[in-house]
C-alpha cells in the first residue's frame, strides 16, 4: 500500500505511531519500524534534552528503519525547555518530526534548516489549514474519537477526513479511534494517506508498561473512556478510572474550577508510576475510544501485518465484489 506519506516518509506501510508520554520509548518506537511503520519517541517523555539524544541514539541502535521525534507543545505544569528540545532533535539528525499541541511556527525555521519532515497533529480543519500554510509538510488529523486532547469542537473523523481530504494539499493522516484494518481502509477511502494510531500500540508486547495496564484495555469497552478537563476548556480523552471519576466530581460542581484542586489527582509522575507499577487507580492515563476495539496484546510486526492485511482484503476482495456485483 503506497500512498504520499509512505514515499515522503521512507516507511512500508501507512501506520504510524503517535507519541506517546511515558510510553515513547525506543522500545515501542524501533518496533514500529521496525515492522515498516513509522515508530515515535516522545521528547518531553526525557527528562532533558541531553536524555533526549540518548534515547535517539538508543532507538538507533534497535533499528535502522525511519523514525521520528514528537514534541508536544502544551500547557504543562513544569515549565519546559521547548527550544533545548527542538535543537536537541535537530542536532541529532533525526528528520521527521510530529508537533503537537501549540502553533509549531516557531520551531520551523530551525526544522525546516536541518531538512526536517514536519507532520502537525491538530484536532480541527481550520488548524490544519494554518499549519499548512506556515509550511508544514504534512498533519495528523486527530478526531474525536482520539486519546489525549481532542480539542473542544467534538468533531469525529467521519466529517474532519473528507473536509481535510477536500481542503489541504498537503497528506495528511487519520488520527483517533484507528486500530483495525477496517479502520486502515475507511481512511485511505476518505482521502487520508495513512493512520497515525495511539491507545493500540499501547496494548503491544512491546509498549514499555505494566501489562495490568494492557490487561485493563483489552477488558475495557467503547464506553470506558472520559472526558476531563472540560471545563478548563483543555479537554483531555482518559481511562475511565476512578481517579477520572474523581476529576469529574470536581469539574461538575457548581462554579469554576481551579485546577489546584485537581492537581494532587493528575500529577504526570503519579500517571508514569501507573504505567511502571501496574495500579490502575495511582493516576490517569490516555485512553482513546478504541478500547472498545482491542481484543489482544500482539507484537507491533503481528499488529502491523494484521491490520494491512485486512485493509488490503476490504479493498481487493470485499469492495471489489461490491463493485461488480
Ligand atoms: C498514553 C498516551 C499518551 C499520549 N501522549 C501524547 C503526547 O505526549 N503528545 C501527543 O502529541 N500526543 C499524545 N497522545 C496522542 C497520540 O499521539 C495520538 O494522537 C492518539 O492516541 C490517537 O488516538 P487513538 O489513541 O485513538 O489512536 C497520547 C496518547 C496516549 C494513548
């Protein structure tokens, strides 16, 4: 399955694997690639940016396939050294990038410099046409369906692929609630280049968390999911557990909500100590919607395989029978 993202990004197959905090590890990332997708470090996942080339040079040493850096440019509640990070990437010669989060506009000088493939994640078609005309070279359309920040529009990808299809130049993925070959081929149909997936590759051998976590996923069904902060207007799509139980008592009452209060709760070292130690209720943790899709814990090659193999039987054998029928 050729499309303009696998040519442009050197990769055999359109799968590629968003990053992911705590879990963007090379472990995850060289086994995407490994298995002809395009695997993703998280870079603010590293404590510093000196970590941060050290984790490259890691993943360099587990593959010699493409992969890619992700920096997430979001309201945390440490300060990040955003610019330390970017020239981190640079310098190592890595030369794909996923942006997130803010406008990337400042980082492209320098990306675009070091010859650096831009792929912006953006949760709305009047962002992605923004990031198309600062110079991105192409977007991950995220739904609503996603993990993580799905924005505050709620539009899922049924509408957001073919307005993206009909409105940008440049490729562009499908993001959220992809995990199956279905998935795979209803994306290509609306015009996508390919699929960026989040939550699925958690729940491989190979994504470095506990596997009650796993476990917890697999168990779980399309309702499992929550919205939290909302009503901070900086929604994020999580586990349904009792700590986002919590987190949704508080936003519900009656009044603005200060984060303050919820702060205990959602600490990011209580959701990495989650994933190291297997309690489901230590913290929260992004989930997406297509929990309710995941039956099984394969490797990232079984995973990549299966789902290009569906995708290829949809568009080869069950549409072309539709079509001659
Ligand atoms: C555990 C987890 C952590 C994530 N962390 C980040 C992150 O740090 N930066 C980012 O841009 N996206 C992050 N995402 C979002 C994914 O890259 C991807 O856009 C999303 O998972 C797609 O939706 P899906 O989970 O339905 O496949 C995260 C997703 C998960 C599941």
């Amino acid at each position: 399955m050729k499309t303009r993202l696998t040519k442009l990004l050197g990769i055999e197959h359109p799968i590629v694997q968003g990053g992911m905090q705590w879990v963007g590890l090379a472990e995850l990332a060289s086994a995407v690639s490994n298995a002809g997708g395009l695997g993703i470090l998280t870079g603010l996942t590293q404590p510093t940016p000196e970590a941060l080339l050290k984790e490259i040079q890691r993943c360099r040493n587990m593959t010699d396939k493409p992969f890619a850096v992700n920096l997430t440019i979001l309201p945390t509640i440490k300060p990040v050294p955003y610019e330390e990070y970017a020239q981190a990437i640079v310098d190592s010669g890595v030369k794909i990038v996923e942006t997130a989060g803010r406008n990337p506009e400042p980082f492209l000088p320098m990306f675009k410099e070091a010859g650096i493939f831009v792929i912006h994640k953006c949760t709305s078609i009047r962002h992605s046409l923004k990031a198309e005309k600062i110079g991105c070279d192409a977007v991950s359309v995220d739904g609503f369906e996603c993990a993580g920040h799905p924005g505050e529009d709620d539009v899922t990808n049924m509408i957001l692929l073919p307005l993206a299809a009909r409105r940008l130049s440049i490729p562009f993925l499908a993001s959220g609630g992809l995990g199956d070959g279905k998935g795979l081929a209803a994306s290509l149909a609306m015009g996508a280049d390919g699929i960026n997936m989040g939550t699925r590759f958690m729940v491989t051998q190979e994504a470095p968390i506990h596997k009650r976590v796993k476990q917890a996923m697999v168990d779980a069904t399309e309702l499992d999911t929550a919205l939290i902060y909302r009503s901070l207007r900086n929604t994020a799509r999580v586990f349904k557990n009792s700590i986002a139980e919590q987190v949704l008592e508080i936003e519900g009452q009656p009044g603005a909500t200060d984060f303050e209060d919820i702060r205990p709760l959602v600490q990011g070292a209580k959701g990495r100590e989650l994933f190291e130690e297997g309690d489901l209720d230590r913290g929260i943790w992004s989930a997406g919607m297509i929990v309710g899709l995941i039956d099984d814990i394969p490797t990232c090659e079984e995973l990549i395989n299966r789902i290009v193999a569906e995708a290829d039987d949809i568009i080869n054998e069950r549409l072309q029978q539709l079509a001659t029928a």
